[in-house]
C-alpha cells in the first residue's frame, strides 16, 4: 500500500467524494428523465398489460439485454475505432458487419430464449401466460425493432463524436443503457399491439 | 459471441425473475401507474451507481492503491460519494416522477408519498449495490478473475432483481 505523497495526490484529484458526486450527477440527472420517460410508455401500456398476461415478465429482462448487448457493441466499436480497425466513415466494412451481425445475432438469439424461458417459468408458477408464440412474437419484434435502431444510433453517434474528439468510449456505454431502456419501452409498446391485433 | 452469450443468459433469467416479482404486484401496479413508471428508472438508476463504483474500485485495485478494510481512505471515500449521489438521485426520480405523473396525467401517490417511496426503496439499493460490487470486485480480483470483466454484470442483474423487491417492499410499507 503506497502511503506516499503521490497516493494523498491521487485521493485528492479523482477519489474526494466532491469530484466524484460533482462528475456523476449531472449525466446521472439525464438518465432519470429518459428513465421516467420509458416509465410513461410503460405505464400507456395499461390495456396491453391487461390484455396479455405474461407481458410484463419479459419487461425488466429486455430493458437489461438492450444495455448489456448493445453495450458490448458500443465498447467494441470503441476499441475499433481507437485501433484504426474501423474508419469512421459510414460505408461498407467487413469489421463493422461483422460487429453487427455479432449483437443482432445476439439479440434474436436472447430475445427467442427470454420469451420461451419466461413462458415456462410463468406455467410452472401456475400463472397465466399468453402463449408461447404470441410471447414470443412479442420478444422477437421488440427486441430486434429496438436492436436495429440502437445499432444505428450508436454508429452514428460514435463516429460523429470520433470525429470531433470525443471518445467513444465515454459515450456509447450511457447510450445504450439509457437510450437502449427508452427504445425498447417504445418497440414494446408496438410490438404488444401488432400482437394484440393479430390475436 | 460465444463468450457473451452465457453471462447474457445468466443475466436473462435474472431479468425474468424481477419481472415475475412486478407479475406478482401487477394488480397494484396497474391501480397506481405512478409506480409503473417508477420502475424503468429504479432498475436503470441502480445499475448505473454500480456501474460507477464498481468501475472505480476495479480501477484502484488494478493500480493496487486499494485494501478491503473499513478505514481504507478510497474505498470509504467512494462508498461515502455513492451514497450521497444515490440519495441526491433517488429523491429527484421521486419528485420528478411526480411531476411527469401530473404531466401525462398518470394517477401519482402524491408528491410525499412518491418522494418517500423511491428515496426509502433507492437508498436500500444503493447499499445491496454498493455491498455487491464491493465483494464481487475483491472476491474476483483474488480469484485472479478481471474484476472488470464480472462486476458490472453482477450488480446489474443483482440490481433488476433487488431493485423491483425494494421498490415493493417500501411500497407495501408506506401506503
């Protein structure tokens, strides 16, 4: 344990409770709106929630795969940009395909395995369930509708910010929690009333 | 992908098991959507303060400038600022909860009541996280396990759950 001057210095500098509550807060007030703001879709969807019992099972479960897959993407893209493997340019690329492909893939993938867990884990708590097609119609178009304009989002802001000297890094992550949380709300939404008019 | 995918299902389940928990209050939920809306921002809000200190304390511990013990002066002033920004946070995702409530015209549990629930149900999970990632990152960096690579997703997905029973819990106390 350094008990020297340069580790007083650095408790000083990046580790007094000031600087850290001071740098947090701020951005940390912006995800309280855009978090109460996927809270008012969640709580438009009254008739839906009504309607298809089993829906609100798959809510916490989606909101928190948009931020770890999409987050993962974010942080790669990152790294990417940062090791020249990507231009920041919006063309054609076999890394950045690649990229993407990994994290849709990931989400179909999840998004199936979510609905079908959920369904059977609702059955056998003796609860009512929708169906495991309708369940999963629902995970599938939501989770994919909210994983493509995600993926955009990110690109795009990435290498936007890339260019104008902002790290990556420091933004996607917040983008695709926050951002990720308000889309998913929103393609659920849809997606539970494409459902309830097909049904 | 293929590295990804079993924490990602880990993580999945856990997220079911939260949503069976809001299944079970759903009745309630859908009397009063002031909590509804409340829960989005909860489960979100309590995996960004672990976020944060969980990536501060894996930093420190990469840079060995950290000890497990109560009077270790960056472990205390972390978990001191976290709770602070997590009280400041949670009574502004109260009042503003209210508000946005009044807003779009959602039946709130009034402005107290609102501000108390997510203060008394933020400040529990601000401790269960704070707690959480504390051990995670110690336990895994004496494992020889990257801390960066498990903290965030264990408190994150320790967050969905504990975060909709706190909300509940101080729920069913205060009306």
């Amino acid at each position: 344990m350094p008990e020297d001057e340069e580790y007083e210095e650095y408790i000083e500098e990046y580790a007094s409770v000031s600087s850290i509550v001071k740098q947090s807060l701020p951005l940390l007030l912006i995800c309280i709106m855009l978090g109460l703001f996927a809270g008012v879709v969640l709580g438009s969807m009254e008739s839906s929630l009504k309607a298809l019992p089993g829906l609100l099972v798959l809510v916490p479960a989606i909101l928190d795969t948009r931020g770890n897959i999409f987050g993962a993407f974010g942080s790669r893209l990152g790294s990417a940009l940062h090791q020249g493997l990507i231009q920041p340019e919006l063309k054609r690329d076999e890394n950045l395909v690649h990229s993407i492909t990994a994290a849709l893939g990931e989400g179909v993938i999840i998004s199936i395995l979510l609905a079908v867990t959920a369904h059977y884990v609702i059955l056998a708590l003796g609860r009512e369930s929708i169906g495991i097609i309708p369940l999963t119609a629902i995970s599938l178009i939501a989770g994919v509708g909210s994983g493509l304009v995600l993926t955009a989002l990110i690109i795009v802001l990435a290498f936007a910010g890339y260019r104008r000297g902002i790290d990556p890094d420091n933004i996607t992550g917040p983008i695709a929690t926050t951002a990720g949380d308000v889309l998913a709300m929103l393609a659920l939404f849809m997606a539970a009333e494409i459902v309830l008019g097909v049904m | 992908m293929k590295t990804a995918l079993p924490l990602l299902t880990f993580c999945t389940l856990l997220g079911i098991a939260s949503g069976l928990v809001l299944d079970t209050y759903k009745d309630v939920l859908l009397m009063l959507p002031g909590l509804l809306i409340l829960v989005p921002v909860i489960i979100g809000m309590g995996g960004n303060l672990g976020a944060i200190l969980g990536a501060r304390i894996t930093s420190a511990l990469h840079l060995g400038i950290v000890e497990l013990r109560p009077t270790d002066p960056l472990l205390r002033n972390n978990v001191l600022a976290i709770l602070i920004v997590g009280m400041l946070s949670f009574f502004a995702v109260g009042i503003f909860g209210h508000l946005f409530c009044v807003l779009v015209g959602f039946k709130s549990a009034g402005l107290a009541k609102m501000v108390l629930i997510s203060s008394s149900s933020g400040i529990l999970l601000t401790l269960i996280i704070t707690i959480t990632a504390i051990l995670s990152a110690f336990i895994s960096y004496r494992h020889g396990v990257d801390p960066d690579d498990t903290t965030i997703p264990i408190v994150t997905s320790i967050c969905d759950v504990f975060g909709v029973l706190a909300l509940f819990g101080v729920t069913v106390v205060v009306l």
